[in-house]
C-alpha cells in the first residue's frame, strides 16, 4: 500500500498540532509551579511521548511496503555530514 501524500501531510499537521498544544501546555499550566528546568524537561517527555504516539498511529495505518522503503525515508530526514 502506498501512503499518499494527503495522509502524509496529515500526519505532519496532526504533529505540529501537538507540539504547540504541548508548548501551550507547558507555559499556561505547569511553568507556574515549576522552575524552567524542570517544565523543559516535563515538556520534552510529555512531547516526544505524545509524538510518539501520533507516528505509530500512523505508520500503523500506512505501514511501509519493506523495510527497505522504512530505511530509505529515514536516510531522507538525515541531514548530509549525520552519517
């Protein structure tokens, strides 16, 4: 099956809704009562866990075709001078 690019850019919007939301999240509700450091790092978990669960979502409802074409979309995210 191959992910078309409709449901690829609602994954990617699914995502850049979640990380502002995170973003609100952090700074209207647990920055008050927690130092900077402290509602970075609750952000950050709570951020990558969220992120987490968008793309698995996702990949589970458009999986790759191979592990090939898995491994050749992650070359493609890695910037030149990563390898």
């Amino acid at each position: 099956m191959k992910t078309s690019l409709r449901s690829l850019l609602v994954a990617w919007l699914t995502m850049l809704a979640v990380s502002m939301a995170n973003g609100a999240l952090r700074e209207f509700v647990y920055a008050p009562y927690l130092n900077a450091t402290a509602a970075q790092q609750l952000s950050t978990f709570i951020g990558a866990l969220l992120l987490g669960i968008v793309i698995h979502r996702h990949t589970q409802r458009h999986p790759f075709p191979s592990a090939r074409a898995a491994f050749g979309s992650r070359l493609v995210s890695v910037k030149p001078g990563m390898l």
